[in-house]
C-alpha cells in the first residue's frame, strides 16, 4: 500500500522510498512486527523498521494487548513462501543482531500496513527513520478510523479503559436524595466510583513512564484529549460526592438535634412524671395523716366522752349510807330424844352412824357395845 504526502507535525512526510534493497522469501512469522525470511539461502531474522506491535514472546511480559492479533494480521500479509524485498537504513542490525529492514510485498510497505489496521505504533530509533513517516501516517489513520489499538471495541485498548472510566463517573446521579439511607447509599456508590475512576485514571497515566511501548504510544497520542475528559468526569464525580457529603452531614447534624429534642421532652416527661408521683405520694401521705389525726382525735373525743359519762354516773348514784351487820341469832340447841329406835329400822329416826350387819340389811348405830 502505497501513501502520498500526508502532514505529520509541522512537516510533510516524504513520498514512500521505491528503493528496494534485497530480495528474499518469506519463511514464517514470528509476531507482529518480527519474521524469518530467507535471504541468498540463508534463514535471517527480520525486524522491521519504525513499526512496534504489542508483545507476544518476551521472556518477562504477558502477552500485550492484541499482540496475537497483531501477530495474525502479520501472517494474513506474510505467508510462507511469500516474495518479499528487504530495504534498509543506516543500521542493519539491532543489539539482538536481527535484520532491521522495510519490507516491501508487491510494492506495498508492509511495516505501514500493520500500522494503518491499528495493530502497531510507529516508532524512531534513531539513526533509522527512513520508514517512520509512512508508518506514522498509517497510524494515524488508524487512530481516525479507531482501528484497533485505538477502537473501544476491545476491552483492554486504551480508548476502552478511558471509556470505561469516564463510564463508571458519568453513570452517577446528580440529584442528592433527602433521606439519609439514600443519601448514605448514594455516596457510597459515588465514592466506589471515583475510586475506581482514579486508580483506572493513574493506570493510564502510569503509561508515561511503564516499559510497554505500544499501549504508551497509543497514550501519548491520544493524552491531549483523553485526559480534559477524565479531569472533567472526576470533577463532576467530586462535585457530586461534594454535594452528597454536605447533605448527609445536614442531615446527621438534623438528626442530633431531633434526638436531642426527643431526650430533652422524654426527660421532661420524665420530670413531670416523677412530680405528679411525687405530688401523689405526698397528697396521699397527708390524706393518711390527715386520717390517723382524725381517728386519734375520734378515739381521743370517744374516750372523754366514755370518761364523762363514767364520771356522770359516778356522781348520780348516791352514796350508801352505812349500818353496822345485823347479827344472826344462833339457834337453840334441840334436846335429844330419849327414846331409842328400834334395831334395824330406819323408821327409827335414828340419823347417826350405821354399822350393817353382814347381809346389809340391819344395822346398829356405830360404836354401841350392843
């Protein structure tokens, strides 16, 4: 694919370079930006020039975002068996002793054809620039088209995380509830929200200086407009939390001040309580006393007027006259009786003593020698 001019700072690129150099057969793909192609008979390892795409095969990397695609796409461009021609710069080798090279298929500069799907970043390891331009170029199409690297479609692009973050703030509801629960919820959710807004915002801005050269790229590029957005999301987020703060702060210091009510009137009401039982027990105290003096008094007025009418009877019955004992006259001693009742008789009018004879029906007077 060939490009014409196309303006990139403050300068125009140069047409594509017709100078082919070697030319050479595809042996296969390595990744993205990497192949082995047979050169006069020999298997050489090509890097090609000012096209970076993400990694697939460093020993001490993950696999970067869309590196495998990127590696896919290569191999659609560069099959097996495939005639390529190899153009080179001031160096011919890098530090890993790889072929550094433009390679051409069927006039078409393959390094700018990674770079115009959005699969690679042009990159300028100097004294090699011959390609740069064109690569350049062909991003930036890509970055107008949102190929790839620079589309949203894919969650781990950058366009996607910025889109992901700026989401996450923007998705927060202005409006402050008036119920405290609400309030609480809302906040907590806002809160969560910046959160993760900053820690995706400092992931971004961590590429400035992180060692994956692709994804920083894609942030370079697109950093003079990505980040005014994420500032103005975060400070709608912030605004928003701001907002909820002091409403939830009201709202804590209304619900002092009504519980402080609450205590004040429950103490009063307590207060007034204790008065009336207090009013009671006294009143109840008096109405007893005011009793007990009434029956003391009751009995005391019972007792005079008991003592009065005692001492009224005592004075109304009159005083006994007194009179010496009449004396009793003794009786006369009657003269015993002369005659002598006949033995065994009661008819005798004998009325002393009787000693039955055995058998128990006669007797004699007791102690007569007859």
């Amino acid at each position: 694919m060939a490009f014409g001019f196309v303006v990139t700072g403050c300068t125009q690129a140069p047409p594509p370079s017709t100078d082919h150099g070697d030319g050479a057969t595809v042996v296969r793909v390595i990744d993205g930006d990497t192949i082995v192609a047979d050169l006069s008979g020999t298997e050489t390892t090509v890097r090609l020039l000012n096209i970076d795409t993400p990694e697939t095969k460093h020993p001490d990397k993950p696999v970067e975002c869309l590196g495998l695609e990127a590696t896919e796409y290569t191999k659609t461009l560069l099959a097996p068996g495939d005639k390529i021609e190899l153009a080179y710069d001031v160096s011919r080798l890098d530090p890993y002793g790889r072929t550094l090279a433009g390679v051409y298929k069927e006039g078409s500069l393959v390094n700018a054809d990674i770079a115009a799907a959005g699969l690679g970043v042009a990159v300028l390891f100097q004294p090699n620039e011959r390609f740069y331009a064109e690569v350049l170029a062909a991003e930036q199409q890509a970055q107008d088209g949102s190929k790839g690297l620079f589309g949203a479609d894919v969650a781990c692009t950058i366009p996607a995380m910025v889109e992901d973050a700026i989401a996450g703030l923007e998705e927060l509801e202005e409006s402050v509830p008036a119920n405290a629960d609400a309030v609480g919820s809302a906040l907590g959710v806002v809160t969560a929200a910046i959160v993760a807004g900053k820690a995706k915002s400092a992931a971004l801005q961590a590429l400035d200086s992180t060692g994956d050269a692709v994804q920083g790229a894609v942030w370079a590029a697109r950093k003079s407009s990505y980040a005014p957005l994420l500032a103005a999301a975060m400070k709608r987020a912030t605004s928003i939390e701001e907002d909820l703060t002091t409403k939830q702060a009201a709202l804590a210091q209304a619900k002092k001040e009504a519980d402080a009510r609450k205590q004040a009137e429950a103490k009063a009401a307590a207060a007034k309580q204790a008065k009336a039982e207090a009013a009671a027990k006294a009143k109840a105290k008096a109405k007893a006393e005011r009793k007990a003096v009434a029956a003391r008094q009751e009995a005391a007025r019972k007792k005079a007027a008991e003592k009065k009418a005692v001492e009224s009877r005592r004075q109304s019955t009159p005083k006994p006259t007194y009179r010496p004992p009449v004396q009793k006259a003794k009786p006369r001693p009657q003269p015993k009786s002369k005659s002598k009742p006949r033995s065994g008789s009661s008819k005798d009018g004998y009325t002393g003593p009787r000693c039955y004879a055995p058998g128990g029906k006669t007797y004699k007077p007791c102690g007569s020698k007859k």
